[in-house]
C-alpha cells in the first residue's frame, strides 16, 4: 500500500471504487479493461500519471448495461451510486460515472448539485461500428452529428448575443436549432443497432473519436497488467493501442496535461474555496449596504444566484459588478472599513506587480494562484472579482476607439505575467515587448480611456469580460439602479431587477440549462491551493 500513500486523494478514490467494479465484473462473469488516458498511464507509469485523478474503463454496450444494473442493485441505498442520462437530469452523456458521496451537503432542494461534488471514475461502453472503414465513418459522424446538437448552446453563444455574423456561426445555429428532447434519446437507439460483433467499435469521446477506426481487437480477451499496487485488466497489446491512439502526441499528453488540482484533491475542496468566497462576498456587500453603494451579482454568479441559489456547482469564482462612480466609492471607504488582519483589497497601488484593470478582495493566510506566480509580488489568496463599467461616447465609431485602446492597455497591464508563463514563442515576443513600459503605466494608460467620459451615459461600455456591443443588458445603465435581492448560498445579495435579460444575453437562450458535461469544469484550475483549516471538515467527519 505504500504507493497509494503517495497519491491524490481522488486517485485513492478511484483505486476504490475500481476494485468495486472489478468485484461485480467478477462475481458475473463480466469484462472491463482499462482504456484512454488510462490505458496510457498504464503503459507509461504502470499507476496513474501525475496529472490524472480517475479512471475510465470500457465494457461492450450489452455488458456495460447489465454491469450498470447490477452495480445500482449491489450499493443502493450506499455511498456508492451510478450517474447516467436516465437517472441524472442534464447529464445527457453516452457513458456513465460511479461515484462515491463526498462530505459536502448543499442543503434542501439542491441534492442534485451535490453530486458535482463527488469523486468518481468513468465507465463508456464499447459499440460495434461496422466491418468496413466507410460504415464506421457513418456511424461516427452519427455521433459528431449528436455532439454538435447537444453543444451547440455553448458555442454558439456569439451570434444569439447579436455579434458578427460569420458563416462558422450560422453552421453553429443550424446545430443549435436542431436540438430537441428526443436527441438523446435518439442517437443512443442510433449507436446501438449493430448486435453482431464487427471489425470496428466505437467509444464515445467527443475530443478524440478516432476517424481511421478502433480495430475489436484491441478489446478482445483483456489482459492483466500492474495498475498502483494491484493487478487490473487492461486492452490487449496495449503498446500498439498507445501508439494508434494517440500517435506522436504521446508526449504532449504525458508531459504537457494540466494538473488540475480541484480534481485531484477533489470536490471537497472546490466547495470550502466556495465558502471562502462567500465569506468575502459577505463582508463586500457590509461594507456596500453601511455606505448606500450599489453593485449587482454579475456573470456565473448571478446564473448560480438564479439557478442553483448559490455556487454553479463547479465555479469557483465570485464576480461583481458596478458603475465606475459606485466603485469609485467603495475603493475610498473599503480601507477604513476592511478588517486588515483577514482581508487584503488588491490594487494597482497596494500590490506592486498587479496585472489586472479592476479589484479583487482576498483573504489572508490563503494561497489560490496558478504556477511559478511567487516570483511576483503579488497577493496569492482566494478572492472576488470586483468590476468597474464606465460610461462610452455615444458616437459608435469612438465608442469602438475607446474598447480597442482599453483592450489594447489591458493587455499591457498583464504582459509581465504573460511574459513569463506564455509557451508560444510569437506571443511570449509580444508579450515581453508589452511589460517594458511596465504594468503602473499601462493601467494608468487604461484608466485614461476607460474614464474620459464623464458624463453618465446610458449605454455604458465594459471591458474585461464580454464583447461590448451598444444594445445589450450589460451595457444599460438601468441594469445596475434597478436591483433586487437575490438568495445566494443561504444569503441575499444584490443582483440586476431585469435578470432574465441579462442572463439571456450572457449565456444564451437555454441559460437555465447546463453546460456540456466536459465544460462542467473550474476555469482558474489554480495549481497552488493552501487555505490552512478554513472551514474544514469536523475531524469525526473525517474518521467516519
């Protein structure tokens, strides 16, 4: 057991819940084997690779539907549980997850967004595809077909938020328009026609599909290989599966992968950075409300405000936003109202390399940063966004200028980071040439543009987030006066009186719906997370 020792908590997770599956596969006579990126780490490191928290294993589909019902039977009513597109609701994905129940509790009514929060590993049935390369071709594009419905809300977004047109979008729009309930439901009936065993098999993966063709006999008659410290079954001739698969990226894939540190430590973690999150939104809006300042919930926290009453289960930031007049006052009084001792406000003029053209509060003692960043002097701990809008010209044409100059400065603001982290060799030029005015005169720079008009202004412009289109609910002075209060993680916040507007035009039409599943992910992926014992989880927590 001493190279379990050594491992991420989700990986021991994994490990876990892969004897579970080794246990029922054996009691019924079934056959799983390792495959992806598991097969790989198999080959390589006999073990997971350092960047990998789970599994993926595969059954053929008649075997991965009784494998399926006969896990459900085995652990109902356990801290072991099954994830499919029949029992989950907005997980339309053509594999399955078993899970293990994580100690993070939502509270009433959002039993399905603790499940985010879980360990687990995948499991992906395996289809015939045909016994000629021109049936397992139709039969992929079948699956392309499905994905492009399925994910066309995401991508699509531009062109519902009345951008340019371009002819990338319109494809888009076709997909998008396509999609209806019975998708789903369809292309499964699609995939799973051919009963007889073929030359080809299919696993659904939407980044990969293989379009020469996965040859059966990768799959037939598994063999067993070393995995950590236990014996698991893995494809057969697993070199030449490595080497068809994935080719002379092998490299890339070993070495280059993220780690994603939320996903190693696992969703107990994401959760107490939530809470940090929350504490620093609480003591914002103390500070707004004592001094009549207004700001609105802005971006996927006022989604989660609206469709979850708290955190998108798998954000892990906090965004607000407010007219650059009300920010103005806050930035005067939020010194003198600020605790020092837990909260730091981060500045151009508190934090010596900062790269950004708006605030964030942080707290103290913590660390939340990507890595190789402590060779800057900056404040690394978990924070909130807290974001200006400033007014625009009325005259379209300088309203464009001024967008372009303050992208163009914000940039600046940020090339000393991006000097230093960037791995394409035109970009790192850019970016180095960029940070020799250095950051301070960049922002200064900034500041200029985004405020040389003073005059309130209806349409208002914003820069660090979305596109600044003139006739959107972002760019209306009215979004950010006319306010209600919203419950967010068992409290009320302020948040825009038009919220339907305003999340229409961030996120699309179907806002109300999830993302695709593999979009469900923390965007900052942080790779350096201390929070000492902030709201850890009770030590009898922790030997039950």
């Amino acid at each position: 057991m001493e190279n379990v020792k050594k491992l991420w908590p989700s990986q021991e997770v994994a490990l876990e819940l892969l004897d579970l599956v080794e246990e029922v596969c054996k009691e019924n006579n079934l056959t799983y084997m390792l495959i992806e990126d598991s097969a790989l780490a198999a080959y390589v490191e006999k073990g997971f690779l350092k960047w990998t928290p789970r599994v993926t294993i595969g059954l053929f589909y008649e075997e991965y539907v009784r494998f399926l019902s006969l896990f459900e039977e085995k652990y109902k009513g356990t801290k072991y549980y099954t994830m499919t597109g029949e029992n989950t609701p907005q997980f339309e994905e053509l594999y399955a997850r078993i899970c293990k129940r994580s100690r993070v509790i939502l509270g009433e009514g959002r039993e399905q967004d603790e499940k985010y929060y879980d360990f687990y590993i995948i499991v992906k049935p395996i289809f015939y595809a045909g016994d000629t390369i021109k049936e397992y071709k139709k039969f992929r594009r079948c699956f392309i077909s499905y994905t492009r419905c399925l994910y066309s809300d995401k991508i699509n977004k531009k062109l519902l938020q009345r951008g340019r047109v371009k002819i990338k979008y319109l494809v888009r729009t076709y997909y998008y328009f396509r999609r209806n309930k019975y998708t789903f439901k369809h292309v499964f009936n699609t995939l799973t026609r051919n009963n007889e065993k073929t030359k080809y098999v299919f696993i659904p993966d939407y980044d990969k599909s293989n379009p020469k063709g996965m040859e059966i006999k990768y799959f037939e008659n598994p063999e067993r290989q070393k995995f950590c410290d236990r014996e698991v079954y893995v494809v057969k001739d697993i070199e030449s599966y490595v080497g068809y698969r994935y080719g002379k990226k092998i490299d890339e894939v070993i070495n280059h992968t993220p780690m994603i540190k939320f996903e190693l430590i696992g969703g107990e973690i994401l959760r107490r950075i939530q809470l940090i999150e929350t504490e620093l939104l609480c003591e914002f809006d103390r500070i707004c409300r004592k001094n009549g300042i207004k700001y609105i919930l802005g971006a996927g926290t006022a989604l989660g405000a609206y469709r979850h009453k708290g955190f998108v289960p798998w954000d892990d930031d906090v965004d607000v936003f407010m007219l650059y007049e009300e920010y103005e006052k806050f930035l005067k009084i939020a010194d003198e109202e600020l605790d020092n001792e837990k909260y730091f406000l981060k500045t151009q003029e508190s934090d010596k390399d900062c790269n950004l053209t708006y605030t964030q509060l942080k707290r103290n003692d913590t660390k939340y940063s990507k890595a190789n960043r402590e060779r800057f002097s900056t404040h690394p701990g978990v924070l909130i966004d807290i974001l200006p809008i400033f007014n625009a010209p009325k005259n379209p044409i300088k309203r464009m200028w001024q967008n372009r100059i303050c992208k163009f400065y914000k940039t600046m603001t940020w090339s000393h980071i991006g000097a230093y982290s960037e791995r394409n060799k035109i970009k790192k030029w850019y970016y180095l040439k960029l940070a020799k005015k250095g950051n301070k005169y960049a922002f200064n720079k900034f500041m200029k543009y985004a405020t040389c008009v003073k005059e309130p202004s209806e349409g208002l412009t914003f820069i660090d987030i979305w596109a600044n289109f003139t006739n959107n609910p972002v760019n209306w002075r009215k979004t950010y006066e006319n306010l209600q209060e919203v419950e967010f993680e068992g409290k009320m916040f302020y948040a825009t009186k038009d919220l339907d507007s305003y999340l229409e035009y961030a996120y699309g039409y179907r806002y109300k719906e999830f993302l695709p599943i593999f979009l469900r992910t923390s965007k900052h992926a942080p790779a350096v997370i201390e929070i000492g014992d902030l709201y850890k989880y009770a030590e009898e927590e922790d030997n039950g």
